[in-house]
C-alpha cells in the first residue's frame, strides 16, 4: 500500500516538523519549571514510590524459585512486553510479578503520581477504598494469582505488597466510575481535605459539554453525570466478511499518560481453565484495554455505552468478572452468564 505521506513529506520537513517540536516543548519546559514547586508534595511522592523502590534483579532467587521461574518467558519487542506464565494460580504470578517488575516500576510511579495530578485523591486513599470494596470478592484462585504477583515482585527487588496489587488491578474501577459516582461526593471519609490538591474534581462532562450536547443528569442520582464512552469495537462475520470468518477490531480511547503503560501481551496457560491472552498493563491480570483471546474459541472486545451511569457499590468489580469470563467460559452464553454474576455495571458492554 502506498503511503501518502511519503509523496508530501521528504526527509527534511518531516526532520525539520521534529526539531521544531523538540523546541517548544524545550522552551516551554524551561519556562514553566521556574513556577513549579515539587508535585506531588514530596511526602504523597514518598508514598507512591515505596512499593516500587529497591534495585532490580540483585537478590539471587532460592532453588525453588527459580524452579517457578524456569516455566515462563519473556520478550522484548518495539516497546512491547510479551509474557508467557503457566501453572498454578501463585506459581503463574510469581512468574508475571518476575519478569515484570521493570515495567511495573515505571508504570507504577507515573500512573498513581498522573492519578493524584488528575484527582487530587492520594494514593492511599485508593487503597483504602480499593479494600473496603473489593478485597473480599476476589475468588482464591485470582487472590493466589495476585499474591504470587506481589511475591514476584519483591522475588526482583520490589517491596509491594497484596494490598498494592488489589488497588492496581482495581484502578479503572475506581478512578471511572467508584470515585465520580461515589467517592467524590463523600469525600471526606476518604480524604484529608489537607491532602486534596487545588484543581477542581474533574467530572465525565463539563456543564457546557452536557448543554450543548443535550445530555442529562444519571437517572440514579441527581449529582452524577453520565458516563463518557472509552471505547469502540465491532465483529462481523458470515456475509459481512469475505470468507465467511470472523473479523474482530476494538479502539481504546485512553489519555496517553496511562495508554502508554498498556504495553504486555499477557499469555496464560492456567492449570484450570481455557488459555488466554490479552493487552494489558503489567501487573494486572485481566486486558483493561479490553482485548481477550482464550483457549475456547472466543474473541472478546467491549464498548463502553457513555451517558449510562448504572454502577453501583457492592457490586462484583469488573476485572474479576470478565477474567473468570474469559478463563472457564467455553461459549458466548456461558462467557455473558459468567460476566453478568454480581454485575456492579462497570464496562458493561461486551462482543
């Protein structure tokens, strides 16, 4: 396929677009870094950091570590993190928590640091909410699995711990529809107001987005606005396609601050349940960017519906769900019957 850029862009204009960017993002840099005071507060930053200090890989594994190990892989490709772990449930996340800990270390520091920027809710009130709502619906299997990812983790060097993992797999969760729908309505019971920083909660949609779009407030609650869309897929098969098969194709529209950290193709041969594999962030163990295969035969892909606020607390969180879903499901009904069990109503829209 021709590429049109090529006909219009030599190599000197597209050099030239390049070092001009590099220069005002330069000089903005300069400019704006002599009114900037340390952000987070250095004790916020202290506490996002902890899990995650420590030198990686200096500390020999123990004999039956290493045994543990030995039974996953790792490639590295184009930024691209393919991780392969098998076994049983803490056997295969010692393996992910292993062989991931670069990766998490970075992604772990500027998403929490990128979270507070955004909310000005500190990391340990995440933790605090992600184990008041979630800790006790974690099937074994899955708290095994994260244990195992915790223990990895600190098999490499780190110092995280289960409590972490919970709140890591619990992020989207939380920041998308527990704190606007919940949280920040009732702040104080999580936050100190000391801690909160000086920009305003942002909210799905600003009033002048909600005008001009004719959108209403959630039917649940006269102070929650309505959902914004994530997401876009779209399956067709038989007559739609040219060979009768199956083509699949899913979009995530994500900040590019917490994007950029969706870089694992995770591949899982569970001692239980179907094969699988998925886009994720590492450390997490389902897609969150919502793109599954499994062993049963099933493409799996979401579309998130905006404008639609039916999440409600005591609910199963949905990365628990749509990972059981997606690990013991061996059809399409089963698959939505194993995703609909104790529906919360997060990313409710699945093919």
């Amino acid at each position: 396929m021709n590429n049109p850029l090529k006909h219009h862009l030599g190599k000197k204009t597209l050099l030239a677009c390049i070092i001009s960017l590099a220069s005002v993002s330069y000089a903005n840099a300069t400019t704006h870094s002599q009114n900037l005071t340390q952000y987070p507060p250095k004790a916020l930053l202290a506490q996002i950091t902890a899990p995650v200090t420590g030198e990686l890989y200096k500390t020999k594994l123990t004999a039956e570590q290493q045994q543990i190990a030995d039974q996953a892989k790792l490639e590295k490709k184009n930024g691209w993190w393919h991780v392969g772990i098998k076994g049983n449930a803490f056997d295969r996340g010692f393996q992910y928590g292993y062989l991931i800990a670069p990766d998490f270390k970075l992604a772990w520091k500027d998403s929490w640091s990128m979270t507070y920027l955004t909310t000005g809710v500190p990391y340990s009130s995440w933790q605090k909410a992600a184990l008041e709502q979630t800790k006790d619906k974690i099937p074994t299997e899955l708290r095994q699995e994260m244990e195992g990812i915790a223990k990895g983790l600190n098999a490499a060097g780190l110092h995280v711990t289960l409590a972490d993992i919970i709140t890591w797999n619990d992020m989207i969760e939380l920041t998308g529809y527990w704190w606007p729908s919940v949280g920040m309505h009732n702040y104080t019971k999580w936050v100190d107001p000391g801690l909160i920083n000086a920009s305003a909660f942002p909210a799905p949609y600003t009033k002048a987005e909600m005008d001009s779009n004719n959108i209403g407030l959630s039917k649940n609650s006269a102070n929650i606005e309505g959902a914004k869309g994530n997401c876009s897929a779209f399956i067709a098969t038989g007559k739609a396609t040219d060979n009768k098969g199956i083509v699949i194709g899913h979009e995530t529209f994500n900040d590019f601050w917490s994007g950029q950290f969706s870089n694992v193709i995770l591949d899982i041969t569970p001692d239980k349940g179907y094969k699988m594999a998925f886009q994720t962030a590492p450390g997490m163990i389902e897609s969150g960017t919502d793109f599954w295969e499994t062993g049963a035969g099933l493409a799996v892909v979401e579309t998130t519906l905006a404008n639609v606020m039916d999440w409600k607390a005591g609910g199963i969180p949905e990365f628990i769900r749509v990972r059981e879903a997606s690990q013991y499901a061996n059809n399409i009904d089963s698959w939505i019957k194993l995703e609909e069990k104790g529906n919360n109503g997060a990313t409710p829209i699945h093919g």
